[in-house]
C-alpha cells in the first residue's frame, strides 16, 4: 500500500509523519509523476484557494479528479474538504468538485477561527480530538453522503462511498483513529493507479 498526500501547502508534513508512524508507504504529491502507483490520497489543510490554484498551476487537477472519480481512497481535511465539495456557499466556482456536499468557507469567523473539542464520530468512537483552524463545515450533504460527526449543529466530518472529509486536522493531534480509518478504507479498496491505468491491485 502506498498513500499520495498532496504538498503543495498547508499541513502535509503531519499526514506524513503519522502515516509513516503507522508502517504506512508514503509518497509527497507535487506533479503527476508522483499520482502513478498510488493506493490514496490526502489532501490537507492549509488554503484552499492557494491549494485549488496551484493544482491548476502544476496541471494535476485533472489527474487528481479522474483518480477520484475512479474511485481511490481520498481524504481531505479542511482545505481538502473545500477542494472536493462541489458547491462553496457564496462562490461561483468549485475546485475538484467530485464530493456532493456544500461547504461553508472560515465558516466559524475569526473569533472562533480556532478552537479544539471532543466529539463523537460513527464508527470511530467517543472523544475524538478536533482541531479546528479556520474551519469550513458541511451545509448540506446529498443523497449518498454519511454524516459521521456534527459539532454545535455543524456537519463536521462525513463519507460519500472512496471520499472522506474532515473538517478539522486529525493530524495535528495524538489521536490516530481517523488516519486508522482512512487505512481501512485503502486496505479495502482493490484499485491501484499505474502509469496512468486503473488496475485491479490485492494490497
């Protein structure tokens, strides 16, 4: 198995420390070379704006859509939440746009910008540690999307079938649930990209 996280900016260097903690292959995603022969993806947080651009800039949006919509395993925490959402509430543009959720952009303002709290996540447990740093939220989910937690009223985190998201930045904690989640959800999947081909992969 072998997990792609995107590091063009924002907090990709903790998703990989915690991967590699976990016995997990890792490879820095910054060009296409880097999508081929990979089993997932993650995509952190930071800003999405800076994130969408440079995506577009390198000319891996498009790669990074078609590996999404073949369905590999990918994870977007916070500004990655905001690069597969298919609608920004109060934007005319998406980025990936592959996930059937709205997001709310800095949705809990500056004086909330940034806070840390517990909550529930289905099929995780209780106390899962959230750290929220400018934090989007989930609007409104469509039809094929699993709410896995809410916080204050906010969808914070969800699931529609290969896409994870998070809200908040799991990696930036001790707390190794979610990583372990997204694992599982590779480990399951039997689809592996090489040179460009969807292949049937036993991982």
């Amino acid at each position: 198995m072998k997990i792609g996280v995107l590091a063009m900016q924002g907090a990709f260097h903790e998703h990989i420390a915690i991967l590699k903690k976990l016995n997990v292959e890792t490879i820095v995603i910054r060009n296409k070379e880097h999508l081929k022969d990979i089993n997932g993806i993650i995509l952190p947080g930071g800003e999405s704006t800076a994130i969408g651009k440079l995506i577009v800039d390198t000319d891996i949006k498009d790669m990074l859509k078609d590996l999404i919509i073949s369905e590999i395993p990918v994870w977007g925490t916070c500004a990655g939440m905001i690069l597969l959402a298919n609608k920004i509430s109060g934007e005319d543009y998406t980025h990936i746009s592959t996930m059937d959720i709205e997001v709310v952009r800095n949705a809990y303002g500056k004086q909330l910008g940034s806070f840390r709290t517990k909550s529930k996540v289905k099929n995780l447990g209780d106390d899962i540690d959230m750290v929220f740093i400018r934090a989007p939220y989930i609007k409104s989910i469509g039809k094929n999307v699993e709410i896995l937690s809410v916080v204050d009223e906010n969808i914070v985190s969800a699931r529609e079938k290969n896409m994870l998201v998070t809200s908040f930045h799991p990696e930036l904690t001790n707390d190794l649930r979610f990583h372990k989640y997204f694992i599982g959800m590779v480990n399951k999947n039997n689809r592996l990209i090489v040179n460009n081909r969807l292949i049937v992969n036993n991982i």
